[in-house]
C-alpha cells in the first residue's frame, strides 16, 4: 500500500510559465510509481474546455492531467472556469454549470465571493478523499497583492489543502531571478513557509551553464532549487489557454499542405488542431490575412466563445470573402463549432443569447440555419472518422438545422466542405507515449526523491 502524500501545488511566477506541463508531468510520474493521484486547478480561465462522462464542462487542462493519471475528469478537478466573453466579463462555469455572466469588477468583489470560496473548498475535499496524492495548480502569479484578499485559487487553496507549493518560473522570457524571488518575498510569513522548492523551466542551451545561478538562486530565495527544465519542442500536450497562439506559425510555406485555421478574436478548443502540425509534410498556420488564407490547400473555421461578433469581424477585414474565393478555387472548407455555424445560410438570436444582434448572414457555404436558444450542450460524443471508432464532445449553444428543420451535428455539402459540432475530430488516441515521455524527461532534470520526502 502506498504512503499517505501531502498534497503538492504547482504554482507560477507569472502566467504561462509551464504550471500546466509540470503538473500533467507529475500526474503520469504518481501513477507510474503505484499512487493514485488527481488534478486539482479551483479556478482556471480559458476559452479551451472539455466535456466530462456527465455532460459537464471543465477545462481542457485539467482533463488532460485527468488523462495522465489513468482517471476519468470530473468537475471536482475544475470546480470554477472562466470564458472570457470580452476584456472585462466571462461566463462563469461553477461545477459544470454556466451560471451566466460577470463583469470582472463583480466577480472579485469581497461580498458573495465566499460562494465560489466554499464550492473549491467543497470539491477539493470530496477528491482528496478518493485519491492520492492531489497535485493542484496555482492560476497566473501568486504573489498578486491587489487580489491577495479574494484569492481562491493559489496560496489561499493552497493553505486550506496543506499543500506544498513547489514555484515554476520561466528562464526562457527573462528575469528568472527577480520572478522567483518577488515571488517569494512578497508573500506573508506564513505562506512563504509553504513554498518548499523552485522549478526552472525552458531552459535553452547547456543546462550546466546554469550551475552557478542555481546556488545563487537557492541562495538568494532561500529554498532549494528542485529542478532544471529545457525547453520541450518534442513533447505534444495540449496547452492550457490561448497564450501559446502567440507561438504559432502564421504563414503559409511552399512545397507542403498548408492548412489555414482562421485566427478568430474568440478562438476556443484551438488544441483541436495541435494533431495536424504533427503529421510530416503539413504546414499548419493561423491568420487572418486575406492573402494567407488564399494560400492554403484547406481552411478551418475554429470554434468560437462569440460565434456572431467573430463572424461580423471576418466581414469587417475581407476573411469572410477569402474563405469563399478558396473554395471556389478548389480548396477544402470546413468549420469545427462556432464555425461550423459561420458556414450555414444565416444565424438567428432571438433571445440576445450572445448580444444584441439578433440576425447575421452567414458564409452561405452549408445550407443550414443556427438559432442560439441559450441551452448549452455538454457531452460526449462516438463518431467514425477515417474508418476508425473515435470519441470526441460537444459544447456549444444553438441548434443547427435544414430547410425542413432536420437538425445536423455534422453536415458534409461535398467532399471538399463540411462542418462539425466535434471537438477533437483529429485526435488519434494513444496519447499515453506523450505522458510517458514527458514523465521522464522531468524525472532525468527534477529531483524526484527529494520532492517525494517533501511530500512525505
């Protein structure tokens, strides 16, 4: 029987700094040494979301760290998701369940903040009790004053698990030193003795250039450094949030397939696509040039959180006329949800589901019209895609339908356009060599026995 571990947290300098990898990475090493372990993020926000066995919604992240411990996601392990609509307001998705919209300045107020307090505490509790250990995930920097007093997702959960707060910080953007130690030092006494160690990560280069700074590190914050980690270019789990668009490829190139996604200002599920810059000979790229998108062999329209204010951008800066002229040309079309919805005859929101416009063209490439009724679906889905048996899911508002009101998940006008309401159309399964893998590239630059007694 395995030891009884104190729950580990993950949390980061600043956003985007690898907290997602590292905890995926720590969730497949757990299981491989005979734990049963669980993610754990209370609140995350990101247009990338996931459909559990029950129809509910997480984010992706976390049910791709539900993957690497061999378990099945729960809402448990994501209590709380964001989907930003705008700059300033999200839908909140508390336990699965959109509960509508805030603005941000009153999703962070004080007042009824201990809600959404006690429904992470609630869900924390319950998975604890069914797994060992739980390896938990901070959200953007912890050492965010201005929010410290309605914080629910890092050092405050953190203090509620007993966890132990192990602090990535990303060597590749610069000013690791000062990251960490700002980190660190602007914490209170209290919550500073929980952070028990530092993980380096993308390291470029020779790792042992970076011996002196280690101790200087350890020295300075006064916690040991657990590991180095190099920048991973070989090892494909899907992102948390759009932040890593900003590191896709935006061209097209000669003498392969270029596949265009459309670059829409609301992107979800982008991770969809992540399958196809694998395949040799491809060229996946993203953009909203006119001109890039001429140039691809096929074209798809992504999911969206805001499938009529991206559709009326499109039509602002002539991508909508691209896509058009591309399939006239002979390209393949196809959209995946949102755009999916973007390829029929019109879409109808008599309800202002998504804002005041209650009426929009669309591409006219599907004869098929999309009316959002406010029921959102969630669920899991079986389809036959290449002549194999796959899974994906559903999350979407709206009904898609015929002239003769026959409803379509999927509509095939031709061999060279289609759509779909299926989120991961391209996945292959079998992605457990990539847990794998990452699980030992982390054991070979972390110190694992040494967060094992930390833990003990």
């Amino acid at each position: 029987m395995t030891a009884r571990l104190r729950p580990v947290m993950f949390a980061g300098t600043g956003s985007d700094v690898g907290k997602s990898i590292v905890a995926t990475a720590f969730c497949r090493i757990f299981l491989q040494d005979g734990y049963c372990p669980a993610p754990f993020k209370a609140q995350n926000m990101a247009l990338n979301s996931y459909a559990t066995k029950e129809g509910l919604e997480v984010g992706r992240a976390q049910a791709v760290q539900a993957e690497a411990a061999g378990i099945d996601c729960t809402t448990d392990m994501n209590p709380l998701l964001l989907k930003p609509n705008s700059d300033h307001t999200s839908q909140v998705v508390l336990n699965g369940r959109s509960i509508g919209n805030q603005h941000a300045r009153d999703y962070f107020r004080k007042e009824g903040r201990e809600v959404f307090c006690h429904a992470v505490h609630e869900a924390f509790d319950r998975l604890s009790e069914k797994y060992n250990p739980i390896v938990m995930e901070g959200a953007g920097s912890i050492a965010e004053l201005n929010l410290r007093d309605v914080d629910i997702v890092n050092m405050s959960m953190a203090r509620h698990a007993d966890a132990a707060v192990i602090l990535v910080a990303d060597i590749n953007r610069g000013g690791v030193f000062a990251s960490a130690y700002g980190s660190i030092m602007l914490q209170t006494p209290s919550d500073r003795q929980r952070i028990k160690g530092i993980i380096i990560n993308k390291f470029r280069g020779d790792i042992s250039l970076f011996d002196s700074g280690r101790r200087m590190m350890e020295e300075v914050c006064g916690v040991p450094v657990l590991g180095v980690l190099p920048y991973f270019d070989d090892i494909h789990i899907d992102a948390e949030d759009s932040m890593s668009l900003a590191m896709k490829n935006t061209k097209a190139q000669t003498g392969v397939k270029n596949i265009c996604v459309v670059r829409l200002e609301h992107i979800s599920n982008f991770t969809d696509f992540d399958p196809l810059e694998r395949i040799a000979g491809v060229n996946l790229y993203y953009s909203v040039d006119p001109e890039e998108i001429l140039k691809a062999d096929t074209v798809i329209l992504p999911g969206t959180k805001s499938t009529i204010a991206d559709l009326a951008v499109l039509r602002n800066n002539g991508c909508d006329k691209a896509v058009m002229q591309a399939y006239s040309r002979g390209c393949e079309v196809m959209g995946i949800c949102g755009g999916y919805q973007m390829m029929g005859m019109e879409i109808l929101d008599p309800g202002h589901v998504e804002g005041v416009c209650e009426r929009i063209d669309g591409l006219g490439l599907l004869p098929l019209t999309t009316i959002m009724n406010g029921e959102k679906r969630t669920a899991q889905v079986e389809f036959e895609y290449n002549g194999r048996r796959r899974r994906g899911y559903e999350i979407h508002n709206g009904v898609t339908t015929d002239a003769d009101g026959v409803a379509y998940r999927t509509y095939r006008r031709d061999q060279r356009c289609w759509g779909t309401y299926i989120h991961g159309f391209f996945d292959s399964g079998g992605d457990g060599s990539q847990y794998d893998m990452l699980a030992s590239r982390v054991r070979k630059y972390v110190d694992i026995p040494r967060i094992y007694r930390i833990l003990s």
